[in-house]
C-alpha cells in the first residue's frame, strides 16, 4: 500500500518574499482563501520579520487576520525572533515556524548573526511560548551552502538533538539553495528517521539545479512523507545568489498522485489557483502541469490524420 503523502504550501511566503513588486494585501488573502479549499495539511501564510528586511510580507497581521481559516488545514507563521513571536501570537497562529541555518556564512546573511546566536535566539522564543502553540523549526542550508559548500549531517544531527531536548519534535530538513542530489536525500532520510522515530519531519526541496522532483521521490522512498512546495514553483532564497524557486507543488502532488499515493489535494482546484498565481505576479511562472494539462486533458483528432487513419484501415 503507498503512503498517504502531506503537503504543505509555502507560496505566500517563500514565494512572495522574492517579489519585486508588492502583492496586494487583498489579493494574497484571496490566494489563501483558494488554498485553503484545496486539501493542504499546512499553509505558511506569512512571516513576521522586520518589514524593512522582507518589505513584501509587510502586511503580516493584515493578512492573518482576513483569511478564512478551514477545518483540518494548519495556519503556519515564519517567526526569525523573539519579537517576532510577540506580534505572531496576537493573531493567533496554529503554528509558529522558526528557522536558522546550518551553515555560518548563510546564517551571518540571513540572520545577521552567528548560528549559536541563533540558536539561543530560537531557544529565548520556544520558552517563550511555552508548549502555547506547537513549535515547527526549520534548518536552512541542511544539504549545502552556496558559501561553503558540503554541509556535514552531523551539524543537522546536533541541531535536531538540540532542538528534541528543548521539546520541539516538528523539523524541516531544507535544501534551501538546491543543491541536494537524490543520493544525498537518500542518507539524510534514513539518518534522520533511524536516529529521532518519534520527530515529525518535513523534507524542504528547491529545483535549482533541476533535482527537485528527483528529490522528493527519493524522500518518499525513504520514509518522508511531508513536504514544502510552492505554487507555481514560485519562491527562491534572497540570501543565497542563483537560489531560484521551490519544487512546483502541482507538478510535485500530481506526480505522487499518479504514481498511487494518497494526497487529498484537489488537483484541478490546485491548477485554477496556480492559474490565479501567474496573473497576480504577471508572468509565467516554472510549472508544467498547468501548462500541458494533466494526462486526462486528451486532444482530439484532425481531420487530416482521421482521413489517413480511415484509408490505413481500408
């Protein structure tokens, strides 16, 4: 029997962040609204960083505070730091997702801070919160840095035991500047889920390099079965130079559709919104299936070739 396989969209806020013009607030709460009609285990909504670092995401509390939430959908919420979590809990997330690097040249960029600074930072907030709300972290660079290269597994090993010990069990593995092959995905499966049985985690792919999809399959073959996508493939890192968008969350549910597993997302649905997407951002954007159709979309015949089927048969 295939696994039932969980995704959670992060377009709103991986995706929106790398914007270079400002989504209307109506506008992205219409967009959640669709998603949330769509069958996503999790949405990101938004991030509450500083609006002069992520000017895109400035609306954070508007937006919150306009969707309509659905039964059984989880409402996540980027937090980098204490204050942060502060004007997060006003509104009420069913999640708070914090996030640090596991590389120090990625960290200083995109924290402004050291990685044991970060992590003391995370710690402040998770005490903070008090099991008030359930705590999901995310660590960045898991498989590379585009600064350092090679990331060791034994740095996301100690982090995930530092993060166990201070009760968080939710963790996302993520190859922020997509530099994971499938091989590499393979091992850091298997690590993570012989050595922590009872930690839920989620695997973060980008497709920079093409791997994507390649990736995600080789996590489900070893045991993952909860994943980040981006609608539309939309997103990328601002922090990482040539980190473009995240694996295409409709290529990546129909194709584990296809293949037998258990989704609950509403692919046709899906497809109308990433249609939705492209005029909001005003372009084309990365995914295939809304472009070709899924495989049920059949063509009819020409007349041409009807005529010489029909003198074949003859």
């Amino acid at each position: 029997m295939k696994n039932r396989i969980d995704f959670n969209e992060v377009v709103t806020r991986d995706g929106f962040q790398n914007e270079a013009l400002f989504i209307p607030t109506d506008k992205k709460i219409e967009l959640i609204n669709q998603l949330s009609q769509c069958g996503f285990a999790k949405i990101e909504v938004t991030s509450f960083t500083s609006p002069k670092a992520i000017p895109m995401l400035a609306d954070a509390t508007e937006v919150m505070q306009g969707i309509r939430r659905v039964q059984g959908v989880e409402y996540t919420v980027l937090i980098p730091n204490l204050r942060g979590a502060e004007r997060a809990m006003q509104v009420n997330p069913d999640e708070l997702n914090l996030v640090m690097s596991t590389s120090q040249s990625h960290n200083f960029s995109n924290m402004r801070m050291s990685m044991e600074s970060s992590f003391a930072s995370l710690a402040e907030v998770i005490h903070f919160v008090d099991q008030k709300i359930v705590i999901n972290v995310s660590l960045s660079t898991a498989f590379g840095c585009p600064m350092e290269g090679y990331v060791d597994p034994k740095i996301v090993i100690d982090l995930i035991a530092r993060f166990n010990d201070l009760g968080v069990d939710r963790l996302t593995i993520c190859d922020t500047t997509g530099m994971a092959n499938p091989e590499q995905v393979a091992q850091m499966a298997q690590l993570v889920t012989n050595l922590f049985p009872k930690t839920a985690f989620t695997f973060h792919f980008h497709n920079t390099r093409g791997m994507g999809l390649a990736n995600l399959m080789s996590a489900i073959q070893n045991g993952i079965t909860q994943f980040d996508g981006s609608l539309g493939g939309l997103g990328g890192c601002p922090y990482a130079p040539g980190a473009t968008g995240n694996i295409c969350s409709e290529d990546a549910i129909y194709m584990t559709q296809l293949m037998g597993h258990q989704t609950s997302i509403d692919i046709i649905q899906l497809l109308e919104s990433a249609k939705f997407l492209e005029t909001l951002v005003g372009r084309t954007l990365p995914g295939q299936i809304v472009k070709a159709g899924t495989i049920e979309c059949l063509h009819s015949v020409s007349a041409a070739v009807q005529e010489l089927m029909s003198h074949q048969k003859s």
